[in-house]
C-alpha cells in the first residue's frame, strides 16, 4: 500500500485506505481503495495519476478528469 497513491499537480498525493486482490490465486487482480479527503478531487484539478509498484514492475496512468463526468458532474 505504502508505493500506490494518486498525484495531482500542486496537491498531496493521496494514498489508500485498503487494497482487495481478487480471484482464485489471488493474482487475478487487484482492487484499490482510497479515501475521501477532506480537499476532494474536482474537475479543476485536470488530471490525476495513478502510480504504484508490483514488485520491480512501476505502473503509471494518467486520467484526464473531464472523460470522468457523468450527466455533467464528476465521477469518481
């Protein structure tokens, strides 16, 4: 849990409450849960990363929170 977090620009990074692996071998997949912060994200913030580390491997994505809305309003 302590490399996974979410970044956006001129914030703290918010990292997460809990992470669920889901399927038989427990390596089908992997579930991640942060908080709801106090400074939400909001449409301002433009983008959000997603990093995290899986063993040597680093994952990073980015997502561009104006193709996150639904009937106008952010969804996260």
């Amino acid at each position: 849990m302590s490399s996974t977090e979410l970044v956006l620009k001129g914030r703290n990074s918010i990292t997460p409450d809990d992470i669920k692996m889901t399927g038989r071998d427990s390596a089908s997949g992997i579930q991640f849960f942060f908080p709801q912060t106090m400074d939400p994200i909001s449409l301002d913030d433009k983008e959000v990363t997603f990093q995290t580390r899986l063993g040597s491997a680093k994952v990073e994505k980015k997502f561009s929170l104006k193709e996150m809305k639904y009937k106008g309003k952010l969804e996260l």
